[in-house]
C-alpha cells in the first residue's frame, strides 16, 4: 500500500497511541479508519511496539508476549484455559482472521520470526508444547493439536484424561498447504513441505514433501533441481 506523508503521519500518531493504557483499544480503531483491511492492513504492524492487534480480536490470555510487527487480524481469538502456558509470537508473525491460539493444561505456543498463518488455522495446546519455527508458511484451515483423549472401551471418551506424546515441532521454513492437520508428538523438519489436506501423525524429515493421510514422504526438494 502506498501512502502520502500524511496519510504515515496520522497512521504513525494513532499507533504509537495504540500501544499506551487506556487509549489502545481506541486509538486503534482510529488508526484502522482509513486503512484497507486484511493484507492491505500489515503495514500497521510496524507502526507500534506491541506490533497490531484488531479491535475485532479478543484476546483471553494473561501471557500473550507479542514483539515488534506481529499483526494480529479481525475475529483471531487468543484463549487462556485453566493450567493453560504462554503464548509467544516473535517479531513479524502475522495470524489472519479467524485463527484460534489456545492453550491449557501445561500447553503452549511460540511462533518464531516472520511466520504467516492464514485465516481459519486452529492451535490447540493442551499437555505439551506447539511450536512453529521461522519464515514458516501456514495455509488456511490448518489444524495443530498437542494432545489426545483416551478412548479405553466402556467409558465416555470426553471423562478420559488427555494424554501426549510430546507434543508438536515445526521447523524453519516449512510450507503446510491447505488443510493440513498436525497431530501430536509429530516433528517436521527444516524446508519440508506438507501437501494440500493431508494429516500428519509422524516424523518428516528436513527437505521432505510428504503428502496423503496419513501423510507419507514422495519425494525430496533435493531431488528437484
């Protein structure tokens, strides 16, 4: 988006704004005024410390850190359950509209520089940690869950205790396409790339693309050049 010298003077005043006690909430529907929506609204991001969070988000977490360019867009919900950890998003991450970040029960989310997860994308950490390195490309309607129910015979699944294995690692420069799931205990290394609907429940390994349910590695990046 380009922008007159006016238009960064008044952007630049309402943001700084945005970022001081009772005046945030406030000053940032003023700083969204004449800004365009969804992607035509990052650049505010850069504009205050805290980075940019929409008025429309609701954040119901006591242990959201956010560094400097994070962007939290329209509807995202960022949800604290009891027992639940903290949630870091690191300088640059952008979370588009209608992502969920929860944790509860000892889970929690980090999400490494520059990462983009699109709308529609589910965190949910309960018992262990997610974690989602740098530079990592996350398409819509993706799901991470760090954590299982118990289904022993002759008791109603939801009174069973959930259970983990470790929860979830995704390296740096990873690339999940649409409507990826990412069960727990599951490790996907550096510049993998998972195909468009697939389910992961295993290991896959750096430079692999992995595709299916459950997913299974086709092929290498390596082999591609």
């Amino acid at each position: 988006m380009k922008l007159s010298p006016l238009n960064k003077l008044w952007f630049r005043f309402w943001m700084r704004l945005g970022n001081v006690g009772i005046f945030e909430t406030v000053a940032t529907r003023v700083a969204c005024w004449s800004a365009p929506p969804f992607y035509g609204r990052v650049f505010l991001a850069s504009l205050g410390a805290g980075g940019f969070v929409s008025p429309s988000a609701t954040v119901w977490h006591q242990e959201l850190e956010t560094d400097r360019g994070v962007y939290i867009d329209d509807r995202v919900l960022v949800y604290q359950d009891e027992g639940g950890g903290p949630v870091r998003l690191e300088k640059g991450v952008q979370i588009f509209r209608d992502c969920i970040i929860q944790t509860g029960l000892g889970g929690s989310v980090s999400i490494a520089p520059r990462t983009t997860v699109q709308p529609r994308c589910q965190f949910s950490a309960y018992m262990s940690p997610i974690h989602i390195g740098e530079d990592v490309q996350i398409a819509p309607n993706c799901a991470f869950y760090s954590y299982d129910h118990s289904f022993r015979p002759r008791e109603l699944i939801k009174k069973q205790p959930l259970q983990s294995k470790g929860g979830i690692v995704v390296e740096d420069d990873v690339w999940l396409g649409i409507g990826s799931i990412i069960l727990d205990g599951v490790r996907i290394g550096r510049g993998a790339v998972i195909g468009a609907g697939s389910v992961v429940t295993r290991n896959i390994e750096e430079g692999a693309i992995a595709v299916g349910a459950p997913a299974r590695v086709v092929k290498m990046r390596a082999d591609l050049a």
